[in-house]
C-alpha cells in the first residue's frame, strides 16, 4: 500500500513539473502552425548538398510536429526532392527542438541543460546531414519517388492529421479555433500515448528501482553511456515523453551527459524511425544516420558532464504538496485529456463491435 502510494505521488510530481510547459508548449504549436504555411519547408528547401541541410534543419526547428508525424513529413520531402543529408537533418532538428519539448526540457532541467540540449542538437543534425551526403553523393535523378507508408501511431489520427504528402498553397486565415484544435487535439492525440507511458515509467523507476543498485551503474561515467545509448536507440519515446523518464534516472543518480543520450537517442533512433530511414533511403544511409548519432552522442555527453557535471540540474520539487495553485490546475487539465484521449478510442471501439451486424441471423425474402 505504501508502494502505491509512493508511486501514485511520483507521477504527480512528474506531471506537475511538466504540465504547464506542456500546455503552453502545445499553444505555442498551434499558433506556428497557423502562421507557418504548409509548404514552406519543401518550397525553400535547398538542393544543394550543404544548403540544404542546413535549411532542413533551421526550419525544422518551428515546426509544430512530434516524433511520428516528422516521419510522413520528412518522407514527403525525399519524395519532393530534398537529399537525403537533409531528410536524415530534419528527422533529428524537428521533434528535438519543438517548442513542446524545449519547454517541458527547461521545466525539468533548467536553463543551462536547456540551451545545452537544443544547441547541440542542432549541431548533430548539421554534421549527420553532411557526413550523409559526403558519403553518399546523389544525383537528381538519383532521387526516386518512393514513399513508406509506415506509422508509429496505432490508430489514423496521425496519419490524416500529419499527412504530409497533401500541401496546401492556399493561404489560409489565422483562426485561434484551428489553433486550439491542432495544439489540443492533433498534436496532445499524437503524444499522450507515449507521454502517458513515459510517466509511467519515470514514476516506477523511481518508486521500485533500489538506489544502491543504480548507483553501481551510475559510477562508471562510460559504462552508463554505452547502457543508455543501447536501451534508448530501439525505444520509441518521443521527444516530450522521454524526459519524465531520463528525470527518473538523474534522481537515481544519473549524469546529466547520460541523461542528454538518452533524450537524443531516444527519439532520433527508434526502432520506428531506422526502419524508415532504411526503407527510404537505405542501408548505407541508416548506417551513418546510426553511428553518427551515437558517436555525437557521446561527444556531447561527454563534454556537458566535464563542464557541467557538478551542476544540480533538477528544475522541480520532489514534494507534490509544495507545488503551486497554476501548476496543479495545469496538472489537473492535462491528466484530464490524457483520460479523455486514452479512453475515447477503448469506447468508440467497443460501441462500433456492439453495433456490428451478425448476417447470419438476418432473414432474406425473395421476389418470385
């Protein structure tokens, strides 16, 4: 009972150091999303090789989408011609540095992990593109029209909401309604799975998971990042889910460079992501995509825990019962959308199985 306890407060105080980010994280999107065209991304990407990579990650870094809906929009732009340097940019720039994730990043982290995060980030997705395109140098007719109709969602809200194969010139009026709907309705139903999972995986990492152990782990600086990195690359986590979890492991003792791993591998490298890397743009492609991310990984890992290691980067209070009026309502808010999104689809499911038609039961009449 005391366990239960524990553990119901451990989410608690990973969704109230979160949920205020979150929401106006989320707002912020919607706005962007209404300001941004629709092609703007592919209308001025470049086709050079260096120019477009750095274009496809500067620009990737407003657009308002999560870890699964970049990946029918990074394929659209192999599909529009971008290189697949580029691609493999975006792929990394985009989810990494949303709004959603920068503020929920400073809301757990603080401002030096922060800048540290979104800076280096860009970084990495500059150099993967580069090293991608030197390795493999392309011509344009070398770009077929492939498109993967691959999906990390498990029902076609993401695949209408985020199709990114369907752009449109128009131009569009600013409407707050449209705003509120894409923040809270497109982008939140993308996330809450995975958000709902990463807190729960944060709140019994740290409830169930004995210190003493993680310690022994935590000690050896190399060894906690070479075990990070292999457990983060095949997880699916988006960017914004993965950082209750990576707030577990630095209460447990953790690096703050083996936290910056995980929150980089986690969500360029998922087992979701290499497969489509490999599909669209192959083997050699997702070889330097892989290797490149991990060596940067560990570069960057490496030099934050030199320089900031002794930097207490815990942005949020481990008492529930100190946290503020705002940010328990926020709280309260995004625990109710998470209930709503998780449970609409278990009884539009269930309602839709009760309503089906047993023919055999059904009696025909004939014309003679």
């Amino acid at each position: 009972m005391d366990l239960a306890i524990e553990f119901a407060n451990n989410f608690l105080i990973l969704l109230d150091a979160m949920a205020i980010y979150i929401l106006i994280g989320l707002l912020i999107a919607g706005i962007l999303k209404q300001l941004v065209p629709n092609d703007f991304v592919i209308k001025h990407l470049g086709k050079g090789s260096i120019s477009s990579v750095l274009k496809a990650t500067l620009f990737g870094i407003p657009l308002p989408v999560c870890s699964c809906s970049v990946i029918p929009l990074a394929q659209s732009l192999r599909k529009e011609g971008a290189s697949k340097g580029a691609v493999q940019s975006f792929l990394i720039s985009t989810p990494i540095t949303g709004v959603d994730s920068i503020l929920a990043t400073f809301s757990f982290f603080g401002l030096i992990f922060t800048i540290f995060r979104v800076i280096s980030s860009i970084i990495i997705a500059i150099i993967v593109g580069l090293v991608q395109n030197f390795v493999e140098k392309e011509k344009p007719s070398d770009i077929k029209d492939t498109l993967v109709v691959d999906s990390c969602c498990s029902d076609s809200s993401c695949s209408s909401s985020s199709d990114s194969s369907k752009f449109s010139v128009e131009k569009k009026k600013f409407s707050f309604k449209s705003a509120f709907s894409y923040a809270y309705v497109t982008l939140f139903k993308d996330m809450v799975k995975p958000l709902f999972i990463g807190l729960l995986l944060g709140a019994l990492f740290t409830t169930f998971t004995p210190k003493e152990y993680t310690s022994m782990l935590f000690e050896n600086q190399i060894l906690t990042y070479f075990v990070i990195l292999i457990f983060a690359m095949p997880l699916y986590v988006c960017a914004t889910a993965s950082l209750p979890i990576a707030a577990a492991f630095i209460l447990q003792g953790m690096s703050g460079g083996a936290a910056f791993i995980f929150l980089t591998a986690g969500p360029a490298t998922s087992a979701i992501t290499m497969s489509v890397v490999y599909k669209t743009l192959g083997k050699t492609s997702l070889i330097v995509y892989v290797s490149t991310i991990a060596i940067l990984s560990f570069l960057f890992a490496f030099i934050y825990d030199f320089f900031f290691g002794n930097v207490n980067i815990i942005n949020f209070t481990n008492d529930i019962e100190h946290s503020s009026l705002l940010s328990q309502i926020a709280s309260f808010i995004m625990l109710a959308l998470m209930s709503y999104y998780l449970i609409k689809p278990r009884l539009y499911r269930q309602d839709k199985k009760n309503k089906k038609v047993d023919f055999s039961k059904m009696t025909f009449k004939t014309k003679k």
